[in-house]
C-alpha cells in the first residue's frame, strides 16, 4: 500500500468504459477534461437541473437559484481555486515539468467535476434524498429488507446524492453505451465526496452504491487512491485530493448563494445582510467596501458586490489551505473541509452565514412547503412503482410500466435491480415532471392534445 498520493497518476485522461481506447499521447487541441465539461454541458441530465430545486421553490416574478444555476457558479467558483493552487504548486515542482504539465490541467477537472456534482439528487432539494430514504426505513418500502442483502438494503435506506450522481455518471442504462457517461477517471474520482460503501455511512453520506463498488474499485486503484480499510472490511479510500475543491466551491456556493436569494426573497433584510457580507473582512477593508456601495442605490446591487467580494475572498483563502496542506491531503491525514481551516474573520464570517441559513432559511414558509410537497409526491411515486415492478402481470402495473423510459431495466433479473430502476427513474425527475406525474396518476389532471 503506498504511503502518498502522487499528481502524476492522480491526474489521468483515461475514460471509464473506453480503457482499451486509450492514447495518453494523442495530443489534440481540446483535452480530455475540457471533453469531459463540454459532455456534461451538452447532456440531458444537466439540462434536467434546471427544473430541480436548489433550496428555494422555482422561480416565479423572482429568480432564485436552481439546480443548473448553481451548478454552473459551482463550476466558476471551482475553477478559481484550483487554478490558484496549480499556479502555487507549478512553482513547488518547477524542477518536475511533467508533474506541473499535470497540474495545470486540474482547472478544467475541476470545472467538469463540479458541473456533475448535483447530476444524482432527485426533485424537490435535499428533501428528495430522505424522501427515497425513508421511504425503505421507514415507509412502505419497509416489508423490503427480510428479501433483500444488508448491503443493498444499507443503500436504499441511505440514498445520498453523491452516490447516485456517481452511479448516474458511470452506470450502463439500458440501450446506453458501455461506462455510461465514458467521463475520464480524475474527473469521475473528484465528485465522490465520501469515498467508502453505504454500510459505514456517516450521517446518511457515502459514495458509492453496491452496484459501483467495482467501478470506485478500478478509478481508484488505477489512480493511486490510498485505501484506509484491510481487506475483509468496509471499503474505504481517502478522497482525491481535487474532491477538497469541488467541495470548497460548492461550499462558498450554497452559503453565499442562498443568503442572496434569502435577500432577494425578503427572507432576511438588507441592513442584515450586510453586515453579515461585510463580517468577512477587517475594519478596514470594511470602509473601503462601503464607500464603494455608496456609489449604487440599488440593494440589490449593494449586495451583489458585497457577494463577489466575499467569493473572491473565500476562493483564495481555500486555496492558500489547499496549498499549505497539500503533503497532509496526498498522505491522507488532512481532516474536515479546506473551509474548517480558513482563517480569521473568514472562518467567523462563514459561521454567522452558516447560522443565519439554518435559522431563517431552511426553516422558511416555502422551503418547508416544498420538503412536506416533495417528501408526498416522491413517498407516492415510489409506492406506486416499486409496486409495479414486484408485481408486474397485474393489469395497473403493466400500464403504468409503460411510461417508463426504456433505460430503466425494470425487469432487472433481481429484486434489488428492479428496485433500484425505480429509484433511478424517480431521482433523474424534474420537480414539474414528477409533480405532473403525481397528478396524473392520482387523476388529478388529465393529458391535452
């Protein structure tokens, strides 16, 4: 077992599923990992995202973020920071040309990983994923576990996000090709967040499900990943070193991002709002940064520089971590986010942001609305449909298989791969295609020509 991580085989253009395709020394113009965004940009899953709630329900007379749009700020914000830290790093290895040749690649990694970060979460938010979680621990999905592995069982009662968006990335569907999205392997390994299998998942996270521990298994030993389990136990692996950054971006993302669409919303007022914005800098620069708002009168404007400034801050403060820590993140012993190392104000500024988001924004009028709407709509569809595909000779379950698009291989051989069709269907849902859905099928609403 190797004792550190190393950037030369960290960084690898080698595509999942088109292994024997490989030729490191193709040298084209566009690389691999500018392949790998454009891929993603151009794919429907992406486009998806923009019907999926962020935190906020869809825009009305007043746009806040979704899925997409965050996604994409994800993906600036990423690509920031990890041009920084390969800018730093560049001059550390400057008597290795080919390690630094690697490094400057990892912008682009980065940009396609954050971009794909989001592709595995369902409809309605976060309330999705404990919507198809307790629906197994705790709905009707419950009679399941007697018929299924305790794995399997483990990962449908912990669906988490990143583990289907892993899934989403590499898994054939039905009639698709061989190593689903065919994305390069660095990239793939930058978006699992959580690098072990469902059945030691802390706090519902992990970052694979049963069906892709092969898959991690390949990326990750073919990378140079270190291992941190024995063989016999619990799968486990250091993170990429790059999941600290895609991490770190959508960090700052969220944070900043929703307490702007709070202000937006008059959730949280102005004169609240700056402070908090301006609790990120010294006195000092807090007077030179009010003299600049003094120049627009729009509060929204005010606050939209407020905004950058504090983006801009955090992005160099979590590369200058990543910099400083980059022995302990390839040996394996760096702990927490880069964010929990910042330094002061921003660490104190990130906190009181923290704070405000749980204090007056998830527990908001709307946001609960659309977890309690969500958490209905999906219970339904997912008893519906797990239904359907255990007893598919009866008359209603052959209808309604019918409207399942063909790569969901609901007749799977096994229980669990049925299962898991369903959940894969229901999770790549928009917001409005599963609430049209519900409608439907409770008769609700009727088709129009």
């Amino acid at each position: 077992m190797n004792s550190k991580m190393e950037w030369q085989r960290l960084i690898s253009d080698k595509r999942f599923g088109l292994e024997s395709y490989h030729d490191p020394k193709r040298g084209e113009m566009r690389s691999d990992f500018q392949r790998d965004y454009d891929r993603l940009v151009f794919s429907s899953p992406f486009r998806r995202l923009q019907n999926k709630t962020q935190v906020f329900p869809l825009p009305g007379s007043i746009f806040v973020h979704n899925r997409l749009t965050h996604s994409l700020e994800v993906s600036c914000c990423g690509r920031s920071i990890a041009t920084t830290v390969a800018s730093a790093l560049s001059k550390k290895y400057a008597d290795q040309p080919d390690t630094v040749a690697k490094l400057s690649q990892i912008g682009d990694i980065v940009a396609a990983a954050c971009l794909a970060h989001d592709l595995g979460n369902p409809p309605f938010g976060h309330s999705g994923e404990k919507a198809i979680s307790t629906f197994f621990s705790e709905g009707e999905g419950r009679d399941l576990e007697s018929e299924l592995t305790p794995k399997e069982w483990n990962d449908l009662t912990h669906f988490e996000g990143n583990a289907n968006a892993f899934r989403q990335l590499t898994h054939s569907f039905r009639g698709r090709r061989n190593g689903g999205f065919a994305m390069t392997y660095s990239t793939l390994a930058s978006i699992v967040k959580y690098p072990f299998e469902s059945v030691v998942a802390t706090k519902n996270k992990f970052g694979f499900f049963n069906t892709e521990v092969e898959s991690y298994l390949r990326i990750a030993d073919d990378l140079g990943i270190l291992r941190l389990s024995a063989e016999g136990e619990p799968i486990r692996y250091a993170r990429h070193p790059l999941v600290y950054i895609v991490e770190a971006a959508d960090d700052i993302c969220y944070e900043i991002m929703d307490i702007e669409d709070a202000h937006k919303l008059k959730i949280i007022p102005t004169d609240t709002v700056k402070d908090l914005l301006l609790g990120y800098f010294t006195p000092e620069q807090q007077e030179r940064m009010k003299h600049v708002m003094e120049m627009v009168t729009d509060p929204n404007e005010q606050i939209a520089y407020l905004r950058s400034c504090v983006i801009g801050t955090l992005v160099n403060a979590a590369a200058k971590v990543f910099v400083e820590n980059e022995e302990r993140i390839l040996d394996g012993t760096f702990t927490g986010s880069l964010l929990n190392h910042i330094p002061e104000p921003e660490l104190s500024g990130y906190a009181r942001c923290n704070e405000m988001s749980w204090k007056k924004i998830y527990c908001a009028g709307d946001v609960v609305d659309i977890e309690l709407a969500g958490n209905r709509i999906i219970t339904f569809l997912l008893e519906k449909l797990v239904h359907a595909v255990r007893f598919p000779d009866q008359t209603y379950s052959c209808l309604l298989l019918a409207r399942v698009p063909e790569q969901y291989d609901v007749d799977a051989p096994t229980l669990f791969g049925k299962i898991q069709a369903v959940v894969d269907h229901v999770s790549s849902m928009t917001d409005v295609y599963a609430l049209d859905l519900y409608r439907k099928l409770n008769g609700m609403s009727l088709p129009a020509v």
